[in-house]
C-alpha cells in the first residue's frame, strides 16, 4: 500500500523501510522499521523482537 494509507487505526502493525518510516504517521508502538527489505533474517527478527512485546 502507499504511505498516505497508512493511518494509526487501518492496521495492528506496520512494516516499512527505513527510508519511508521518517515520514509516516503512525505511533511507534505500531511500527517495524527494516533497513534491508529483502533480507528476510532481518525482517524474522525485528517481527519477533515486536511480537515479544506484545
């Protein structure tokens, strides 16, 4: 989806890149900011620290 769809209440989390993440506007509580959107060992780990949370 595109950045200006992503609002606080239209999803539990939100994945975004490092680039985009700046410039949305969701809490951080809801957010996953990946440096590399293609290493999936990153992707496992960031989704795990924050379902740990949970």
């Amino acid at each position: 989806s595109d950045l200006s769809s992503a609002t606080p209440g239209a999803a539990d989390l939100f994945v975004m890149a490092k680039d985009i993440a700046a410039s949305a506007s969701v809490p951080e509580s809801q957010l996953v900011v990946i440096n590399n959107i293609i290493d999936i060992n990153e992707l496992e780990t960031q989704l795990r620290a924050w379902f740990a949370k949970q």
